[in-house]
C-alpha cells in the first residue's frame, strides 16, 4: 500500500480507502489481507486483468488522436540503460525533442527492466534485460556489442586467457545487482572459470576507475566503458579470447503503444550511436570496427 501511495502520490490512507471502496462496490474482496506480502484474491486478479487491458486501450486511443493530430505528446516517458543516456541519449533527445512536450528520463535499474514497462512506468525503454522475450512486447534491435577485457596500460595481456589474467591481477567485478553484472557472472560459470571474489562495484564509473587506478582489469562492454570517458593512457582494450559474449540493447514498448513511434525511436537510436559514439569507440579500440562492420554487413 506505502509503494503503491507513493507512485501515485497519495496517502497511504487515500490508497486503502479507495481499494476498500471498489471492494465495497464490487461486493467481493479483491485484496488478501491474511497474507503477507498481500496477494491478489481471483477475483482481484481477473479485475486487474481487465483494468489493464481498459487502460491499454484508453492509452492507446490517446496516442492515436495526439498523433493523428501531429501535436506533441504531453510527456513521453523513457528507460534508458545508463551507458546509453549518458554517451547516446543526449543526442537522441536532440533529435525527437518536438515528439513531446515533456519528456522523463530514467536511467536506474528500476525504470530499465522489463517489469518498469510491464508496469507502464514507462512508455518506451532502451535496455539490455532480454527477459522481454518472455512477454509480448514490441522489440527492435537498437545496437550489439561485444563484451570486452578492459586492463591497466602498464599491463600487457595480449594473449590471456581468463584464468591466467585472474591469476596475475583481481577482477574488478560488478554488483550482481545489474544486468550487466548478471550477464558476466553467468557468463564465467559457463566457461567454468573460478575467479577470487575481490572487489564488487555497483557503477560502472567506480568499476573504470579502480581499473584506471591499476588494481585490478574488468569485463565491460565498448559503450558501457566509454560512459567513464576512459584514458588510452590509463587503461587498455583486449577481446575476449575463445567463445564471445555479446549484450544487445533494444527499443521496448507495449503492443498497445505507437508502432510508428517506437520505430523513430529505434531509429534515432542507432543514429545516435553511429554518428556520435562510435569514433570515439574506434579510438579506445581500433580493432572494434571489424566487429561492426561485420553486423553492419
């Protein structure tokens, strides 16, 4: 009830008193106050069932009459993954600013998983959480890249494998909090490769600066480093050797929300990133063009 008040910034009071109410009109209990956390009853969970599907469709009229029209929205909210709002996004929101009059950027994990959009916190979101494969969702391919060794200058690595780097030095890891962090954990438990547990990072700023300082290497990815603005005199890039791991971002949205939208979005999206962070990519890590070259292909 106190997270629910708190989204639509009202009492907790005025949220129990208005559940309490619809419960009275109903004549049935929709709510399983004996259970904690609370549950919804059957008959809770066909209510909320339809409830979403009405305000699907009054969302969905509502985009159609604003863009019919050619008026800007009155607020277009997104998700961004934090490596995108900060490197791409900028430009991205230079290129669509007359779409809405107002816009709300979110970056965190909160409003770039799947359940953000699920739960129409958000209208559009460019994310890296693949568990939008699970749910009917629009999804277009934004970007790819490849997961990379990101180690100190003064170290040369060329050539180590994972085991090896782990020996010579600590992995500086990410938080197991984060896609990213998830991805690469999973990652290693499927090469079989033990690595000490050292050092544990929620951001990735800190994570580049403990690899900048030379404790440690990391496995990042190009456009996740590029957001710390990394020195070429401080830190170095190396492929993964032996069997890759890629992260892709897409550009999400809800079947009842604008198709037509979702793609200039995507769209500007890829825009974004060609023009603007891939040279500087291609100056951290020349041989990063043979792989986009190859997806460009």
């Amino acid at each position: 009830m106190s997270r629910a008040a708190e989204r639509l910034e009202l009492s907790q009071s005025a949220v129990s008193q208005a559940i309490s109410s619809l419960e009275a009109t109903l004549g049935r209990p929709l709510i399983d106050r004996s259970v904690r956390p609370l549950r919804l009853t059957l008959a809770g969970t066909a209510f909320y069932k339809k409830a979403i599907e009405l305000l699907d469709r009054a969302r969905e009229l509502e985009q159609v009459v604003e863009l019919d029209l050619n008026k800007p929205l009155p607020i277009l909210r997104i998700g961004m993954v934090d490596s995108f709002a900060a490197t791409a996004g900028p430009h991205l929101v230079k290129e669509l600013d007359a779409v809405a009059a107002q816009w709300t950027v979110g970056s965190g994990v909160n409003d770039t998983s799947v359940r953000a959009l699920l739960e129409r916190r958000v209208d559009f979101m460019i994310t890296s959480d693949d568990t939008f494969k699970q749910h009917d969702l629009i999804a277009l391919p934004v970007f790819e890249e490849p997961y990379v060794i990101v180690a100190p200058s003064s170290v040369d690595v060329s050539g180590k494998g994972l085991d090896t780097l782990g020996t010579d030095m600590a992995l500086i890891r990410y938080s197991p909090r984060s896609f990213i962090g998830r991805q690469i954990e999973g990652y290693l438990q499927r090469r079989s490769v033990n690595l000490q547990h050292r050092y544990d990072l929620d951001t990735s700023d800190a994570v580049m600066a403990m690899v900048s300082a030379g404790i440690g290497w990391t496995i990042t990815t190009p456009l996740v480093a590029l957001k710390s603005k990394p020195s070429p005199k401080q830190v170095r890039f190396y492929p993964i050797s032996g069997r890759p791991l890629k992260r892709a971002l897409h550009l999400l949205a809800r079947k009842s929300e604008s198709a037509e939208l979702a793609q200039r979005i995507a769209s500007a999206a890829r825009d974004a990133l060609i023009r603007f962070c891939f040279p500087d990519l291609l100056k951290l890590a020349p041989w990063l063009g043979e792989h986009f070259q190859r997806k460009a292909a």
